[in-house]
C-alpha cells in the first residue's frame, strides 16, 4: 500500500468497475473514481479511470476531487486495517461531537457512517456499538 494515502485520497469498495474511457478498446478495471481536468462528453465531469487515464485526465486524490478504489479484503485493504488498529480509537466525547456536529463516524471496517447509522455491510456506528444512541 502506497504509505502517502490519507483517509480521503482512496476508497473501499465491494467490486471494481470498469473504467469509463475503456468503453471502445475493451475492458480495464478502473482504479480511481476521480473528476477529470475538462469534462468529457461520454463520461462528464466524474469518471472510473484505469491507472493510464487517471494520469493523463485525473485533477488528484483527495476530497471532492478522486479517491483510490481498494477492494474490500484485498492486501491493501488488509494493510489498511492493520495500520487502522495501531491507531487510538475515538474517544466517547469525539463520538458525541460528530453526533451534535452532524458529521459521520467511521464503522470498524472503515465505512462512513451516520452516528446512529449501519454500514451496508451490517456493522453499527461505534455510538450504537457503545449503546449511546
């Protein structure tokens, strides 16, 4: 796993789609769901990309502009998780913030969620782990 990834620069997803620009040659599995530098009339603003074309067209990583797409269970998600469970869990009063403050919270699988929320894969939010809300 590149060590440079933030939490807003990737992604984990169930299946990886095909890359939009890949429609005409044949088919590539995209690796980055991003914005392009100009739109694009077959794909508009927002595109799957393969590698090759999230260099050539991608604006970048990060919030509102691409995020890397690793599958669910690969090594690289595996990594993730790892490096996830070194890391200090939120405190209760952190938990409660995001609640007042309408943010999401983050499932133990790495799913964004609703404070009082699940994720698609049936874990709750910590809140409800904790039986706060």
């Amino acid at each position: 796993m590149e060590d440079t990834l933030n939490k807003n620069e990737y992604t984990i997803v169930d299946t990886i789609p095909n890359c939009n620009f890949m429609h005409i040659a044949g088919t590539t599995l995209a690796r980055y769901d991003g914005a392009l530098h100009t739109p694009n009339q077959a794909t508009g603003r927002w595109s799957y990309m393969c590698e090759a074309h999230f260099t050539q067209f991608g604006v970048g990583l990060g919030t509102g502009i691409g995020q890397k797409l690793i599958l669910r269970d690969s090594e690289e998600h595996k990594a993730i998780q790892a490096e996830k469970a070194k890391q200090p869990k939120p405190d209760v009063e952190s938990l409660l913030r995001a609640a007042v403050m309408g943010d999401t919270v983050e499932t133990s699988d790495g799913c964004e969620v609703e404070p009082d929320g699940k994720c698609p894969h049936g874990l709750l939010s910590p809140l409800r782990e904790l039986g706060l809300i």
